[in-house]
C-alpha cells in the first residue's frame, strides 16, 4: 500500500504552480499547496500507511491536515461553481491530492468518514492521485470488514440474502422479432459476422463462465455489503432520465440496496452507468473482460460501467457511439434494438444534451398521434437472462426494460 506522497505531491505542485497563477487567481491556493508539502516533507513519511499508523500529534502533522481541510475547502467551492462539464481538470486534480491528505492526517480515525471522503475524491477528483485514493480505500475497507464482519447483516438468512429467487422462469410472450442467438462464437466468426458489419447478437455460454454468474455471487446481498456497502455511489432517482422527475443524489451502496433494492417503493432508485468496478478494483475479480472486446482499432480497454436496479427501471431508446457489450448477471431485462437507419422514424431529441435519446420516453406506451412514424419503425428484441451478452453496436439505437431485481455490466469500446 504505498503512496509515495513526498515524490508525486513535488511534481504536481510545479505542475499546478503553472496553471493556477497563469489561469486562476489561484494564488492562495497555491501558497497553501506549498506550505502542505513543507509540512509533509517534514514527517518524513512517504507512505500513506505510514500517514495512517503513526497516530501524531506532532506540529507538523497537526498543520498539514489544517492546511489540507483549507484546501480541500477551497477546491470544494471550486467544483461547485457553474456548470461540471467546465470545471477546471487543475481544481479536480487537486481536490483529490488533498482529501488524500486530510484523510491520512486525520487523527480521529474514522473510518466511514475516510471513506465517505475517499470516495468524492474518486467521483469527483481526477489526475495520478486516484489510483492512490483506490488503494487507500480498499486498506479502509479491509480494516473495517476485519473488526466488524459483514456489520448488521450477519443477521440476514440466506434465503433471504438473494436479490433474486433462482427458480424465476424467463419472461414469455415478450418476444416478436427475436435478435440471432450464437452460443459461444469464435472470435473470427464474431469479427466477421457481427462486429465488422455491425449486426447485433446475443452471445450464449460466455458469461456463464464468470463468478459473478456462476457462483451467483452477484446474486447474493450479503456479498454487495461486504464488499462495497459502505461506498458511496450515484444513485439515479425517478422514472427515467428523461422524465422530469429524475434527479440524482450520492448514497452508499449498502444504503442504495436497502432503499431501493429490498423495499420496494413506487420511487425507482438505480445505480446506472456507473464505473463501480474501477472504484471497488477487487470485484474485478469476479468477471473477465471478454475477448471480442479485444478486437479494437485503438488498442484502448473497454470502459465498464455496472446497471443496478430494482424491477422497472427504463434506459429510454438511446444510443451510443461504442461498441457494446451488454452483459445480464442478475434477473432478467427486455432489451428492443433499431437499426440506425431507422432513426429518421424515432423522433431524436433536438438541442446538444440528449441528441442521441428519442423524445418518446417510454416505448411501450407511445402516443402515436404526436409520434405517427414510430409504429413504421423495424425493430429486434430480446429478453437476456443471468449470463447472457447481447452484443451493440454502435449508433444502434436500445430500449432496456429491467424484468426483475437486476445487474448488468457494458463494456464499451471502439
Ligand atoms: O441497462 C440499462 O438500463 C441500459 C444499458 C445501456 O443503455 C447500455 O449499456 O448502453
């Protein structure tokens, strides 16, 4: 668990010396970035761990943490003016160095509260100091699972620990014009039948094979909470992200789980698009990132985002401009496709926002006198199950309709 405080915070400070003064009035902010690394250097240690274990109460680590909170304070503030899309990268890079600090130079060692802070850094901060933050929080997250096994839900049974029951048949009657199925295709018959011409297929006995699906350790609530209960995630609230009641607010997963997943409650709560896998590194481990995603013209690894959600949740015909590997762990989602020729047919949303989602939120009830060309449109369905991929491609216009508690994975590459 190293991080290697003294040599990254040097170079970043010359880094953002340039930019803050050049760019911001960022003068002050700058003058306390410089006295927190005085102050580091004066420790002597190098190692988060070391920050952690050596409970001080020296000067210098007493001032470090004085001056990381103003830090943290001001980039706070800088983060929250305007719009997020022109939030300054330099504000996000150091918004994540110092809540590093202020965490590791907190003498009251509370863990939640590390972690809570850990984790804005991730979902907001940005730059080299995130995969630090990662490691920080999984050292957190082992300590506070080591002194207080699985917490409260010790007490859970096991029947009752599934988001899913394992006997639930497959939706039928759902289906009128079935995507292909392929069980198992060959890389080149992926490559030549589908990715290079852009055909869309459901791909049979591939994550089958994963742990998450095999094991049904997905499947298993009391595992979510050990392993991730205490981060915080964006919860996406309301009908659909089109609608007008959507709104989004941050919970931690075990939360999330016991508002949103257990109970249930007319107000749908989902963990949509989110890259949980990149802020909790170790569920890596319980999925393999498919070999047809390595068939890329850029070399670049997919990027994987997790869908989590109770029965209902709607994903608004969309599309996107990656390819997609769509994959069902948990329960089951009805998944409608439109080729992107048929888009003239399904009325995009005008303005920059939202130009690749149709103006019909809800497909399965359109009103077809505001929208007359809708029912011309071609379409291919398909209802995915634990295990199944259904491969997107891009620009391909998706409708997905969760049947059942559920969890899937995307991994989008190009
Ligand atoms: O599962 C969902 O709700 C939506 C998934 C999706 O839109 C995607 O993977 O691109």
């Amino acid at each position: 668990m190293d991080l290697a405080i003294d040599r990254l915070a040097h170079e970043e400070i010359s880094r953002w010396q340039t930019i803050l003064v050049k760019e911001y009035d960022g003068q002050a902010a700058l003058f306390l970035l410089k006295k927190l690394l005085q102050e580091l250097r004066s420790l002597q240690r190098i190692t988060f761990a070391e920050l952690w274990s050596d409970q001080e109460d020296s000067c210098c680590f007493i001032n470090a943490h004085r001056l990381a909170k103003s830090l943290l304070t001001k980039s706070w503030e800088e983060l929250h003016i305007g719009v997020w899309s022109d939030v300054p990268q330099v504000w996000r890079e150091i918004y994540a160095f110092v809540s590093l600090v202020f965490v590791c130079t907190d003498v009251s060692r509370d863990i939640e509260e590390a972690s809570r802070l850990l984790d804005l850094a991730v979902l907001l901060g940005t730059g080299s100091w995130k995969e630090d933050i990662l490691i920080c929080l999984e050292y957190l997250d082992s300590v506070r699972t080591g002194c207080e096994f699985l917490g409260s839900e010790a007490k859970v049974q096991p029947q009752l620990s599934r988001l899913v029951t394992d006997d639930c048949a497959p939706p039928s009657d759902l289906v009128t014009y079935p995507l292909p199925k392929r069980h198992r295709p060959s890389l080149e018959t992926f490559f030549n039948q589908y990715l290079s011409p852009q055909i869309p297929v459901v791909i049979k006995g591939v994550a089958t094979e994963w742990s998450c699906v095999k094991d049904k350790r997905w499947n298993d609530i009391v595992y979510w909470k050990q392993v991730a209960g205490n981060r915080l995630v964006p919860i996406e609230v309301g009908s659909s992200y089109m609608s007008e009641d959507w709104s989004q607010q941050l919970t931690k997963l075990g939360e999330f789980i016991d508002q949103y997943i257990i109970q249930t409650t007319s107000r749908i709560g989902y963990l949509a698009q989110h890259p949980l896998l990149e802020q909790v590194p170790s569920l890596m481990k319980d999925i393999q990132i498919p070999e047809y995603c390595y068939l890329s013209e850029t070399n670049s690894l997919p990027r994987i985002h997790i869908w989590f959600g109770p029965k209902n949740t709607r994903t608004p015909l969309h599309y996107d401009a990656q390819h997609n590997l769509f994959v069902q762990v948990v329960g089951w989602k009805y998944i409608r496709l439109y080729a992107p020729r048929e888009s003239s047919k399904l009325y995009p949303s005008e303005g920059t926002l939202h130009k690749n989602t149709s103006l019909i939120d809800d497909i399965e009830q359109v009103d077809t006198e505001k929208y007359p060309n809708f029912m011309d449109a071609v379409y291919q369905e398909c209802v995915v199950g634990s295990g199944d991929m259904l491969y997107i491609p891009p620009g391909y216009w998706h409708y997905v309709k969760a049947l059942d508690k559920s969890i899937s994975l995307s991994f989008w590459w190009t």
